[in-house]
C-alpha cells in the first residue's frame, strides 16, 4: 500500500488527485468544528451524556463527531447513504427506474439527479426534526421561529455540502467520494477511541497486567483486520466455456472464462439494516424522552448492544442473537435483489456459453443458485464474526468505544477499493505512456 502512493506521488496527474482529496478532507474536519449559529453546544453534550444505550455513539462514529458537536455538519452524509439505500431497493421494484439502470450512463445520471433529491428530502426532514425536538428541550439559546429556520437551512446546507464534496473526489479526485468521506469520518474518532481502551486497561497497571493487555487489545484489532481482508477479497470462481461457433468463413468462440462471486457479496450493507432496525427504537424513544417502564424497559435494554455479553445480566444478550439472525438475513435478502442467477444463466445461453458438466438455462441458474447460497452464509457467518467480537469485548470488560466491527469493514473495504484505482489509473497512465512513444 505505501509503496502504491509512493509511485503515485510520482506521477504528475495522481498527485493532484491524491492532493486535492487530502484538501477537501481538511475542508471537511474543519466543517466538523463549525457550530450551528444559536446552538446550545453544552446542552447536546450534556444530553448525549445522559443516553444510556449506544446507538448516538454509532451515528457519532459515523459523521466523525460531529453529530456531539451540533456542527454544520451533524447530519453529515447519513441522508445521503440512507437515499441511496432507498434508491437501490427502489430500482429493484419499481420497472420505470429499473429500465433507467439498463440505459447506461443516461441511466445512472438520473437515478443519481433523483438520489440528490431524495438526499435533501431526508436532510430537511431530520433536520427540522431535530430543531424542533431539541429546540423546545433548551438546544436553542432562543426558541423562536427564525433560529428553528436558521438551524434547519444550516443543517440541510451542511448535509448537502457534504454530498457535493463527496462527487468532486469522485470526479476530480482519487474516486470513491462519498465512501472515502465516512471514512476520514470514522477514522477521526479511533484516536480517541484508542486512548480510551489505553487508559482503562493499560495506563496505571502493573507493567506485567498493562504489557499483556496492550498486546490482547493490538492482537484483536490485528485480526479483526486480516479477517476483514480476507472476507473483502475471498472469491468463487465459477469456470465458463463458450462454444465455437462459425462466423463466415472463420471458426470463433471457444475461449474459457469465469465468473466471480464475491464470498461478502452484499458487503457491509446486512450490517448497516440490521443496526438501524435494532437502533430505531433506542433512538425514537431517546428523542422522545421516554426510559420505557417494566417489560418495555427490559426491551430497550436488550435493542442495546451496550448491554449484550454482559455476564451480570445475560437475559439482554438475546438482543444479540436476534442481531445475528437480522444479518443472516439481510445478508441474503440484500444478495437475492442484486444478483440474479437466473438473468446470469439467460445471457450465458444466449452467447453460448456453459459451466462445464451443467446444461445451460435453467440447470445452470440451479447451480449458481446453489452455490450462491452457500458463499453468502459463510460471507454472514464472517461478517457476523467480525461484528460480534467488539460486543463480547465491550461486554465482558466494559470497553465502550464508537467504532466496532461495522466501521473496520467500511475502513478496509474503501481503503483497498481505493488503493486499487490508484493502481489502475497508474497502470492506464503507463500504457498511454508507452503507446505515445
């Protein structure tokens, strides 16, 4: 990887882009800190302090603090993701915007121009959420119609900056805007993050007890991290022959290819539905005020990943088991709406092409169909293993960080994604390079 940028830094044209990334991500971080004009910011913190379950910390984590700030950039690019999200599902189900998705680059310009759209929607709709909700709890140093409008348009503005800046990485940057901006959003807390775990396992211990728990705490994240990569590039290639064919006087066809399927097919995207479902309730009723009495306490307690692997109460560890069913799930759910065996099978047959030792059409998109189901459950079973490890280490030591095993795929995953366009924009850069002379 250092070697990459190394080469990339050498080379004129990725240099720039490489250094006006860097740029727009200092005009981000220095977003983050700008408050919302006529924002209590010792009330939000005060508040927040106050929330005993985790799902603020995990938005927290997610816009790089600046949701704790109340900044211009608390909503961050949540709105953005959560469009995309919903524009994704859409085009599986709605045809009109399906077809748009067949048309190519026309297409994906549209369906781009109406996720910009659907983004502000969203951003207006929590921003004004907020204002209001907070605004009557004392956020608002004055509470009146023109400060809830001013943080409103503030809010939505910020949302939508971030969302332009995001596209001008992709077009003039290393690429992966919108992904590379959670990122740096992500990788902004970890310090933090870090220094806490130091502070309470390590710093003010024996040197022997300090010693042995740096290295378990440095040995979980280095593994965390291998399995991440491992997960991220783990494929199964299923081998294709296409039959020769005559071609006016020419015999054509007979080449061998393969088609590769992804073991974390849906990538993170099971983990982010999973955590929002189990999370929407803990953060309608924090808004609301309400701790929930009884039965209803017990639940709220259990939707809470702060309180899973405890081994005082392991009634709320249930929470956990309906979490790892709810990525399962969602791992094949997301799977069976963006790849289709059946149209794979349809297009193969139409250029004739055959797995070796199946007939082609419907036998074949059986077997891919069978294979497919297979990949994807060891996929969940990594993600979940990923995702599961910072819980039981949260719960059985008390470990409370903002980043757990949904932020190190995210991390991995944009880091090596990104990596490998900057090696394919120097490969294309050498062969122009050759070819002019």
């Amino acid at each position: 990887m250092f070697t990459t940028l190394k080469n990339a830094f050498k080379i004129k044209e990725i240099r720039k882009k490489l250094l006006f990334t860097l740029g727009m991500l200092v005009v981000i971080r220095l977003g983050s800190q700008l408050p919302v004009p006529g924002v209590d910011r010792h009330y939000f913190s005060n508040w927040f302090a106050q929330q005993t379950g985790d799902a603020f910390n995990f938005f927290d984590a997610f816009t790089g603090g600046s949701f704790l700030n109340m900044s211009i950039l608390a909503l961050n690019i949540t709105p953005y993701i959560t469009s995309s999200i919903i524009m994704q599902l859409l085009t599986i189900a709605i045809p009109k915007l399906e077809e748009m998705q067949k048309e190519g680059e026309d297409g994906r310009k549209k369906i781009a121009s109406i996720t910009r759209y659907v983004t502000i929607a969203l951003a207006l709709i929590e921003s004004t959420a907020m204002a209001v909700t907070f605004g009557r709890g004392g956020l608002l140093e004055n509470y009146n119609f023109l400060n809830v409008i001013t943080v409103i348009a503030a809010l939505t503005a910020g949302s939508a900056f971030l969302m332009w800046l995001g596209e001008r990485i992709t077009e003039s940057g290393v690429g992966n805007g919108i992904s590379i901006v959670l990122v740096i959003n992500i990788i902004s807390r970890i310090p933090q993050d870090i220094t806490q775990l130091f502070e309470q396992f390590v710093f003010g211990k024996a040197i022997a007890v300090g010693a042995v728990a740096a290295l378990i705490i440095l040995a979980i994240i280095l593994a965390m991290v291998v399995l991440v990569i491992i997960l991220n590039d783990a494929t199964r290639k299923i081998p294709v022959q296409y039959a020769k064919k005559v071609q006016g006087r020419k015999m054509v066809g007979g080449q061998t290819s393969s088609i590769p399927m992804k073991v974390n097919t849906s990538g993170v995207i099971p983990i982010i539905f999973a955590s929002s479902l189990m999370q929407l309730p803990v953060i309608v009723c924090g808004f609301a005020g309400y701790k929930g009495t009884g039965f209803w306490a017990h639940v709220l307690r259990g939707l809470s990943s702060s309180n899973w692997c405890n081994p005082r109460e392991p009634v709320y560890s249930i929470g956990l088991v309906v979490y790892i069913a709810l990525v399962i799930f969602f791992a094949y759910f997301y799977t069976s709406i963006t790849f289709n065996p059946i149209e794979i099978a349809e297009n193969m047959k139409k250029q004739g092409g055959f797995i070796p030792g199946i007939r082609p059409g419907h036998p074949t998109s059986e077997y891919l169909t069978k294979i497919l189901n297979y990949i994807v459950f060891i996929g969940a079973v990594g993600l979940t293993i990923v995702c599961v490890i910072p819980f039981v280490f949260n719960g059985v030591f008390g470990a409370q960080v903002s980043f757990g095993g949904t932020s190190l795929i995210i991390i991995v995953s944009v880091v090596l994604e990104t990596i490998k366009q900057i090696e394919s924009q120097m490969l294309v850069r050498n062969y122009k390079g050759f070819l002019n002379d």
